[in-house]
C-alpha cells in the first residue's frame, strides 16, 4: 500500500504538472493566432519579409541612444567628476529639454504643467494574509561607474516592502534624482585612463515565509525523501544519494521561498566622447508586486537619469571650468573656452590665496599629513633639500642648482599624486609664497623656470 508521504508527494506532483501545462497554454499564442500575427506584418508590403523583432532581455531597465562627439581633447590633462541627473521623476520647469526627457504625455513624464505623472500605490495585503504568510519584496536599481582608479556605486531608487505580523505593513521607497557629490579624477593626457564603465543593475526578490509556506517545504521534504529515501548510515555507497537529495531539496525550497531577479547593462565610451547629451538610464516596473513582467503591459516607466560628466578643469585648487558660457549668461573667469585660458585664471586664482593650497586636504581628517604641506614635508627629500638650500646660499649658481632641484622634486610629488603640471606649478607658488624658506629661495624661485606655472603666463 502506498504510504501517506508516497501519497502527498504523487499528489504534489500532479498539481504541478497540470499547473505547468496552463501556465503553458496561456502564455503560448495557438498557433493560427501566430499565423494571423505573421501574416498581418507580411501585408505591409508585396512580397517583402515580415521585419525582425528584437527581444529585450532586460525590460526593467534601458538605456536611451545618444549620438556620441569626436573626442573633446578638453578633457586631456584635466579634472572632471561624475554628476547624474534624474529626468522624468521632478518638476522639468528649469533645465532644457534633451533626449534624456520623457515625451509629453507618457506614463512617468513628470510634473510640468498639465501633465502629470502616475504613482505606485501602497496596497495593504490585509491581516489574514499577514497571519499566514510574511512576505518580504524588494527592488534595488543602482549605478556604477568607473573610470582608471575612480570607482563609484550610486542607488537610484529602492523599493521595500515588508509585509507581516510583527511589522505590519512596512513601506520603504528611495529615488535619489540628483548624485553630485563625487570626488575630481584626472583624465590623463595620453588617454591611459579615459575609458568610462557604466553598468546599470537591477536586483529584485520576493520572499514568503509562514504557516503555509512551512505546509509547502513538508510537502517537498516528503517529495524529495520519496526520490532519494535515507540511508541509516552515511557510507561511500549512499553518499552521491544523500548529495542529491540535499540538492533536490535546496532547488525545492528556492522555488517555493523566494523569486529573484537581476539585471546588468554594461556600456564603456571614452570619456572625451561622452558629450554633454551623456548616458541616459530607464527603469521599469511592474504595476503590480505579485507578478514579474511578462508583456510591456505589466511596466510603468519610474524614470529617466543622465549620466555625464562636469564640464573639465584644470586644476583642483580653483573653480574654473573649460566650457562655453550660456548665451544667456554673463560668463566670467569660471568658465573659460580653452584650457590654457582656464589654466591661467586658475593660477591667478590661486596666486592670492597659498595658505589654503598649503591646506587643501587630500586625506580628510589628518591635518597633520593630510594637507599639501603636510604631504611635501613627509617626503624624504624635504629636510635634505632645505639644508641644501641654506648652504647655498653664498654662490649664486649652487642656490640656482639647489633651487631648481627642489621645485623639481615638488612637482614630482604632486605628479605622484595624480595630479597634473598646472597644479604641480600652482603647489610650487604656494610653497614659494606661503612658508618660511631660507635665505633668497623665495626670490630665486620667481626666476628659475623649473618653478614656473605649468602653463606659462602669457
């Protein structure tokens, strides 16, 4: 006779089977729907083939074409720093509009005006669903970005829900419309670091736990102990059949606990032909937590975020940018049209202020070793460089040598830095300007071309 577990295992079985089947049958078209479909598309034109239809194989996420410059050799030798900007998820009142925006009218345009965007509700699954299964659904779409040794991961929305008796209903929703705050990287001037990685991610889960799902894995337990029946002893002889019940029994337990989704797109450009239209992100979700899509149906645009880089500069010590004033904006020395006039408002810049050069800080936190000065006087040529120099200082010529030695080994550290000549030339000023050096150094230092500004002063 059969035995109970024999029997709850072959009834388990069975419904699954037939579930299969219809979940089969729905999603499948019968076959002379597909003909109709096909011949519908062949009536566009006598004699000419249906056209190929592309298959998205991730529909939460997308990515907008943009047409890509010639390089914009702007950003050789210069600083620059990730900013994405949201679109579609905030008021579109005050930017101008690019290929990035939603078209009036679609489902996640944003507010502007008269035309509004759509939400997603926070439905309650009720108290009796609570009592018998805990339901934890979650949703994470991110950015990552990187470019030589800059790497950064930034959220742009989340969704948590977690649904149970000890919590209740428990919402959590994050959309991040504006990322800004991102260090300053080189580009370097050979282009060894000018490839940028994009990749966006999609993560999603939905886990049960609960009475019923406890039903569920004894239901499998029972399932699997029927295939693969225990062994009293674990030997040599029973081993691959106990493995293979472990395995059956994890892939059962996976199934019924939890779904999981992931999603990536990977995209890299050089940065200098990135342009200012940039990257431009999608994300989709479906109108309901129940179901992963199936059909573009089941999808509401969230929103849209442009992914580019600010306007490049030359150097870190000043706000001045590479770029072309607005037409309607007055301009001024932040932003000037080529790199060498940037270079020399930067270091005007900084010429009146060599106490904060002195005491920019590269690491945040150490004041003592973390600052410019702090930097140059831990290296190992500082203390022998100064005594260098106050020896010299009776012969012209030896002060001369001495001199351009030590702005030489200045500039070499701040290269070691990864940074580039004009700021090289710029921590030279402020340390010619802004500490107590022996003797003449200071006037010496005006004269000897191994200190000069990385882009001469017209």
């Amino acid at each position: 006779m059969p035995t109970t577990s024999f029997r709850i295992a072959m009834s388990l079985l069975l419904g699954l089977s037939v579930l299969s089947v219809a979940q089969r049958a729905a999603a499948d078209p019968p076959a002379s729907s597909a003909a109709g479909a096909a011949g519908s598309d062949t009536r566009e034109g006598a004699g000419r083939a249906a056209k190929p239809q592309l298959i998205r194989l991730t529909p939460l996420t997308g990515r907008v074409e943009t047409a890509f410059t010639d390089p914009d050799l702007r950003f050789s030798g210069a600083y620059t720093r990730l900013l994405i900007l949201s679109r579609g998820t905030r008021d579109l009142k005050y930017h101008v509009p690019d290929s990035c925006d939603l078209a009036p009218g679609s489902e996640g345009a944003a507010t502007s005006g008269a035309m509004q965007a759509s939400f997603l509700p926070y439905n309650d699954r009720g108290w009796l669903d609570r009592l018998f299964n805990s339901r934890h659904y979650a949703v994470n779409f991110t950015a990552s970005m990187t470019v030589g040794d800059f790497q950064a991961t930034v959220p742009l929305a989340t969704l948590d829900h977690v649904s149970d008796m000890k919590e209740g209903e428990k919402f959590a929703r994050l959309v991040n419309h504006s990322a800004q705050n991102f260090p300053l990287f080189l580009v370097k001037a050979d282009g060894s670091n000018a490839i940028a990685s994009l990749k966006s991610e999609v993560r999603a889960s939905d886990q049960f736990t609960g009475s019923s799902t406890a039903i569920a894995v004894q239901a499998a337990t029972n399932l699997v102990s029927v295939v693969a029946p225990a062994s009293k002893v674990l030997t040599t002889l029973t081993a691959q059949k106990t493995k293979d019940a472990a395995s059956g029994l994890d892939a059962a337990l996976t199934a019924l606990l939890q779904r999981s989704l992931t999603e990536d797109q990977v995209f890299e450009n050089d940065i200098r032909r990135w342009g200012s239209a940039g990257v431009c992100l999608e994300f989709f979700l479906p109108h309901s937590e129940s179901d992963f899509p199936r059909t573009d149906g089941d999808l509401q645009t969230v929103g849209r975020w442009k992914v580019v880089f600010e306007y490049p500069r030359p150097s870190i010590f000043a706000d001045v940018q590479i770029c072309n004033p607005p037409p309607d904006s007055k301009g001024g020395p932040w932003c000037q049209a080529t790199f060498e006039a940037a270079a020399h408002e930067a270091q005007k810049a900084a010429l009146r202020r060599p106490a904060q050069v002195l005491e920019f800080e590269l690491l945040q936190g150490q004041k003592d070793v973390g600052t410019v000065i702090g930097y140059l006087q831990q290296q190992s040529w500082w203390t022998k460089s100064i005594q260098d120099l106050a020896a010299s200082g009776s012969s012209e010529a030896q002060l001369a040598a001495s001199t351009a030695a030590f702005c030489k080994s200045i500039k070499e550290a701040v290269a070691h830095l990864q940074l580039n000549e004009v700021d090289g030339g710029i921590v030279t000023a402020a340390v010619r300007d802004g500490t107590t050096l022996p003797g003449k150094v200071s006037d010496v230092m005006k004269s000897v071309s191994a200190c000069a500004f990385g882009v001469p002063e017209p």
